[in-house]
C-alpha cells in the first residue's frame, strides 16, 4: 500500500508539473490553480504526500518564465505553511511562512498569527490578530467575520478577557455575516460554559446579583438554544454534536425551572415570571428550529426524545410529541421501530403517550408517494414487527430442541412479509448520510439512500434457539436485495442500554474515520444495530462469521492441555484467600495455562499477509475499546461478552448493561479499566502491549480529548435516560463505586476527569502517553487481575 500510494503521488506531482507549465495567460492559469487547489484539499490526510504535491507546486511556479505565475508563490508558501501547520511540524509551517512575512499579506499574517497559537505564544498571535481585524485592509464579508471569530475563540480559550467581552466579541462576528453559522455555534458553547460553570454557584457578592440571576432565571439556556438553532440553519456540519445537546437544556429546564431555589436578594416573584418567560422563548424557539431544519436532523435524536416522552411539563411534552409524530411521518420505514418500543411499553402512561403519537400520524396527511395513507402504512409495518415481537416472548422450555419451526412452534400462517416499506432491523438501513452542505428539503429519502436500503421480504421457517439461560432466538431473514440476514430475537433483557452504547460507539467511529492518526492506522469500532421492542424484549443484528474468546481459547485447552479445572480455579482463587496467597496461586494458575490465541490467528489466517492484517486489526481494535470501555466504565468483560471476527480479527464486545462503573459494585468488584489478559497481550505479537496497542490506545485517548464537548453532549443524553437506575446503586450503601452510586452529575465529573487525564480527585492531568501507560499498568498488574472474580478468567 505504501508503495502504491508514493506512485499515486508522484503521478499526481507530475500532473501538477505539467497543469503549471502549459499555462500561458492569467485567466487559464486562475483557473488551474483553483482546480489544484481543489484536488490537494482531497488528496487524503498524509502529510508526506501532501508536502510532495505542495513543494513540487512551489518548485513549478518559482521556476515559471511567467510573472503572473510567480506572484501566485506567496500563497503556495502559506498554503505550505497551513499543511505543515496541521500536521504538527511547526519547524517547517514557520521556515515557509518567513519567505512571505515582507510581502504584509493578509493570508500570510493570519497564518502567521496560526503558528505563533501552536507554539503557545498565545498573547503575540492574540495581539497579531487583533491587529488584523482593526486595519484598513479591505476585505471580504465572510473573511472578515472569519478573523472576527479566530480572535474571539482566542479570547475564549486563552482566559484572557471577561465573559461579557468574550460575548461582545462573538456577537461582532455574527454581525458582520449574519448568513454564517459558525460563529453561532462558539457563542452557544461559550453560553453552555457559562451555565454548567455556573449550575452550583452560591452567591456571596452583591457584584455578583446581575450575572449570577442570569444563571437562575434562564437566561443562559434560553441564549444556548436561540445560538444553537441558528447554526443548524444552512448546513449540517455540527447537527451530531449539537442538536442532542439543544434537546437536553430544552427538556432539562422545562423540567426543573419550577423548583429552582431562588437565592436570598432576589425577588421569588421577579424571578419565577422570568423563568416562565424565558420557558415560552425556548419553546418558541424549538418550534421555529422544527418548522425550518430538515426532517432527517431530528431524525438523528429520536431515540434521546423516545426516551423523555413521560416529560412532566405538559407543554413541553405536547411538543415533544408533536416532533416525534413529524420525524415518523417523512422516515416511517425506519422510525416505526422506535415507535413500537412506546407503544408496546410495559409502562401503561408511556403506552399511553406511544398510541397517541400513533393517532397523531395516522392522521396527518401522507407526504409520501407509494402509500395511499399513514393508516395503511404503519398497520403493515406494525403486523410484520409484532411478528419479532412473538418471536421473542414464546416461552421454550428447557428441554425443547434447538431448532424449531416458524410455522409450526410459533404458529405462523406464512413465511411471506405483506410489506413493501418496513426496513430490515440491521445497521446500514439506520446510518444516516448527511449531504456535504445545507439544505432545507424535507424529502424523507434525503439522507437514506435507496442502495443503502434492505427491505424485509421473507422469513425462514427454522429459528436456531440458543443454549444460554434465557433461550435467544436465531431468526433468518431474506431482504429484498436478495440476502440472507440473521436477527437476534432476546426475552427477559433490557437492551435500551446496548443500543445507547451503540449509538455512542457510532460517534466514536465517525470521529476515527475523520481523524488523520486514525485513518493511518485504520481505527474503527465494530457495531451492530440494537433495537428494543419494550423494557423486556429486544433485537439484536447478528454479524457472522465471529467466535467469542472464550470458545476460541477453551477450544484450544480442551486440545491441548487436560481443559479447564474449574475446581481448582475456584480453590486457587477464592475471594476469601490473603491478597499474598491469591497472587502467588494466580502466577502459578497464569503458568499452568499459558497463552494460545495467536495460534488461533496463525491457524484462522494462514496466508502471512491476511495474518498480519488480522492480527493488526485485532490489536488496534482491542486499543480502541479498551479507551471507549475505560471512558464508560464498562465492566463485566468477560471471554463470552467480547468476540473475534473471523474474517478481519476484530473485536466485537456484546452486553453493555454493566456501564458507568458498576462492575465496581459487584460481589467480587472489577479492578481494571479494561480486559487484557496474557492471551490478549501474547496475540499482539513481540512487541505486546509497547506496539499497535499503545499506539492505538493513545491516538483514540487523545482523539476524545480533543472532542471533549462533543463526547460529553453524547454522553449526556446517555446518562439522563431514564433507563438508567441510577437510584438502584445509591441504595446500597456497601458499594464503593462513586460514579455508579452518585448518579448522572458525579458520573458526567468522573468521564470529565478521564478523558483530561486526571486518574483520581486529588492527581495532577497525565499526559496522554502518560494515561494510556498507568491504564495498561492497572490493566495487566497481577495484583489487580488476582483479585477478580473467577469467572471472568482473569488468568486466560
């Protein structure tokens, strides 16, 4: 691959070369250059080819008998200055920046004022900009309002003025290009920073009545919304980040501003009308963001406002209701499977408010095409998933056999699904494509592509019933694309939680595929679609071709070894033992079971090249996780809840319900961050856990710190839904977890003081390789692995 793309890039510096040389006037040469431009900007994220490409440019136009080519030098040596810039090599972006500092360019300086930013001469590029901004150089609308907003997240970031001049300053960009969302995006952010800076201030200074009243009356959250609907209008490029986060300061304050504690020197009536004012305001502004954004942006929070549906505030509910009955209008095929998850709650006032959502649709006039009503449509849909629904609730009984008929066992008339529009419950029917810029149309296939879409067409008559407790259900599905699917049919399991943690692993993987250390290494999470039909029941997409580690590795002991005495494992182990006995049985234990699963990759992938793909792919993807896990708090990692793909090496984990550090409140509590055992560690290959592992480990680490904002919003929604007890774990009293048992505020602090590194209350900020090297420690320290459950292998 490395040999392949240096020869794309040399042809591509040849191409250059001669596009540079046949220009003979200005305006062909305009052009070139614009289409030059155009083609470096989608040359990939390599710094090595795009320095080629840029210095070959420099080289052509330097070396040009044109005058009209060589004046165009000065913006290649700032452009060359940008690539290098972005790449973190700040020797080269300020040794290619001097050759144009003379010229007192505008570009040149505002690139200049970049690099002095990067080597953290923050008041000099502050001072360079703000010079830039207050010159007579004339310069266009949006350039303008561009420098306007570099200066004012400066100020922002840099904690160098007050918030109202960090304010004043971001309104000055907004003003001076009102069609520009940006700067509306960092003012509502600087405002979500005043208001969580500000949620538990006490008031101890007269000064302080004006700024802090803000903060009661709402006047932050109303500020935070009114920006944030402002820059979803025109394009798409924050709605994943954004429109959650506005959804959650909306419901939040409409749910708690009547029990807002009015601090001593404030007026209870003053205050209590403005809030109800500041109420309306939001709500107008929600209803103004419903009726100008496209369908398909509410489409991307329907499971956040699914799970708020019993809001208390009936206003507020009302409109909730009325947003999801919009978004299953114009995406029904999709949409209807969380609909059914409402309307078939065990909850009767949550079932309520789903059958009403239904009338509500039901009874709106039908914008799509192929269908003659709403009614129609949904009653269709609706016949096909009660057939899951049946599926998963049948009891079996232990002794019945592991196969059994549709048709027969659970009573099916026939194997045909009557209906043309319900999607298959698999992952690339729900990913939403967004397109590169705004747009106000409402079409209901704008961001589903047609090739992207896999219809139910027939069932299999034979259901695979699994031998674990609660008997899963393995249903084949043909689409209408004419393959086979396989479903996971789940009873007695709340898979709400699995199909959160999948939605966050799907902005993860969104952020890795952005990222340009990822994308070299190829970072990425395997997921697969989770679909809850009620609090009990569920659906699952099997993705085939995947082993658990456990079956690989107990396969290999069976072979190889006498198997697994799990008498003497619990003997050896036994919670009870001394810490100093535990540990030297759990190194003799360790000893006796020596590592087999890379010769499950040798033997899996025997040609040397897929081998060392699979094995790679392994090692990065476990990295990965790993991060993910310890930022969540995932616990119970156990051989039977991680896979391996059998085709790539991938790891794929299952069972999320024990999150946010619960496997710090079990019986035996979980005391690493993340599962890697010998085996793991003996598979990643000579070099171990100082390789692919840590590297990946430290790229994803430090990829969460740098979307802090973004990871925090998506987590947010997470740990306000009411799907998670919280009040569970506060009740015992001898669990030591802090952020399981304090509940969502303590738990959002702890995340916080992960992704920035700081590894308890007390500790400075590790660096990033500094974290990723005291995780690994804690991860394979024996005195940790010694004292965990049994069960979970510890040792394999």
């Amino acid at each position: 691959m490395i040999r392949k793309r240096d020869l794309f890039t040399q042809l591509h510096c040849l191409e250059e070369l001669h596009q540079i040389a046949v220009s003979t006037n200005r305006d062909n040469f305009e052009l070139t250059s614009s289409v030059l431009d155009l083609k470096i900007e989608h040359a990939g994220h390599n710094f090595s080819t795009l320095w080629s490409i840029i210095s070959t440019r420099r080289v052509a136009e330097e070396n040009h008998p044109k005058s009209f080519v060589k004046t165009n030098l000065r913006k290649t040596w700032t452009k060359s200055a940008k690539i290098a810039r972005k790449f973190g090599r700040l020797d080269l972006a300020m040794s290619s920046i001097v050759n144009v500092m003379s010229s007192n360019d505008l570009d040149s300086n505002l690139e200049y004022a970049k690099i002095l930013w990067a080597q953290g001469e923050h008041i000099n590029a502050l001072k360079l900009v703000d010079k830039i901004r207050t010159s007579d150089i004339p310069m266009a609308k949006r350039t303008s309002a561009k420098i306007q907003l570099k200066y004012s997240k400066w100020l922002d970031q840099s904690a160098n003025a007050g918030a109202s001049l960090i304010i004043n300053e971001y309104n000055e960009a907004i003003n001076l290009d009102n069609s520009w969302n940006k700067p509306h995006y960092h003012l509502a952010k600087f405002y979500n920073k005043l208001l969580e800076s500000n949620s538990n201030r006490i008031i101890s200074l007269n000064s302080e009545i004006e700024q802090s009243s803000r903060h009661i009356d709402g006047f932050y959250e109303v500020m935070v919304v009114k920006h944030y609907v402002s820059s979803l209008l025109g394009s798409p490029k924050y709605v994943f980040e954004v429109l959650p986060k506005m959804i959650t300061v909306w419901l939040d304050f409409a749910a708690t501003y009547k029990q807002r504690v009015i601090p001593s020197g404030f007026k209870p009536e003053t205050i209590h009308k403005k809030l109800e004012e500041n109420r309306a305001t939001i709500h107008k502004s929600i209803r103004y963001a419903l009726a100008s954004l496209p369908r398909y942006y509410w489409y991307i929070a329907l499971s956040q406002m699914i799970s708020r549906v019993l809001h208390g505030n009936a206003s507020t509910k009302n409109l909730l209701i009325t947003i999801i009955a919009e978004v299953v209008r114009y995406y029904p095929q999709r949409a209807i499977w969380s609909l059914f998850s409402v309307v078939s709650s065990m909850d009767k006032e949550r079932s309520t408010v789903g059958s009403e959502i239904v009338e509500k649709v039901k009874t709106s006039k039908c914008i799509l095409t192929d269908v003659s009503s709403y009614g129609e449509l949904l009653d269709q849909c609706w016949g096909v998933i009660e057939k899951f629904f049946n599926i998963c609730n049948l009891y079996i009984k232990a002794e019945r056999n592991s196969t059994l008929k549709l048709l027969t066992d659970f009573k099916f008339r026939t194997l045909s699904i009557n209906c043309n529009h319900l999607v298959l419950p698999i992952k690339t029917n729900f990913n939403i494509v967004l397109p590169n810029s705004g747009s106000s149309t409402t079409k209901s296939n704008s961001s589903f592509p047609a090739e992207n879409t896999v219809r139910c067409h027939l069932f299999e008559n034979n259901v695979s019933i699994l031998s674990s407790l609660q008997k899963p259900r393995r249903v084949s599905i043909w689409g209408d694309d004419g393959v086979k699917y396989s479903i996971l049919c789940k009873a007695n399991d709340d898979l709400r939680k699995d199909a959160k943690m999948m939605e966050f692993s799907n902005v993860i993987d969104r952020l890795l595929s952005k990222d340009t250390e990822s994308e070299k290494r190829s970072l990425s999470v395997l997921s697969y679609a989770v679909v809850p039909l009620n609090e009990k029941l569920g659906l699952i997409e099997w993705v085939n071709d995947c082993s658990t580690m456990k079956s690989v590795l107990f396969q290999y002991y069976q072979s190889r070894t006498d198997g697994l005495n799990f008498t003497y494992l619990k003997n050896m182990l036994a919670p009870e033992k001394p810490l100093e006995v535990k540990l030297r049985n759990f190194e003799e234990v360790s000893k006796k079971y020596q590592p087999y699963l890379r010769h499950w990759f040798m033997e899996e992938f025997p040609d040397p090249a897929q081998w060392y793909h699979a094995r790679s792919t392994f090692t990065r993807s476990t990295a990965v996780m790993s991060i993910i896990g310890y930022l969540t708090g995932l616990g119970d990692r156990h051989g039977d809840n991680i896979l391996i793909s059998q085709t790539t090496g991938s790891v794929l984990h299952v069972d999320f319900d024990c999150l946010f550090g619960k496997g710090e409140t079990l019986q035996v509590p979980e005391r690493v961050p993340f599962r890697l055992t010998q085996n793991m560690v003996d598979a990643f290959g000579v070099t171990g856990c100082e390789g692919s592992f840590r590297k990946g480990s430290e790229v994803t680490l430090a990829l969460m710190r740098n979307h802090e904002s973004l990871l925090m919003n998506t987590l947010e929604t997470f740990l306000y839904d009411p799907i998670l007890d919280w009040a569970s774990g506060q009740k015992n009293k001898k669990n030591k977890s802090m952020m399981y048992n304090a509940g969502p505020e303590v738990a959002m602090a702890v995340i916080r003081r992960k992704i920035r590194g700081i590894l308890d209350a007390d500790s400075m900020p590790l660096s990033v390789s500094g974290q990723v090297e005291a995780l690994i420690l804690e991860a394979t320290s024996p005195e940790n692995l010694c004292q965990m459950f049994v069960g979970w292998m510890p040792f394999l």
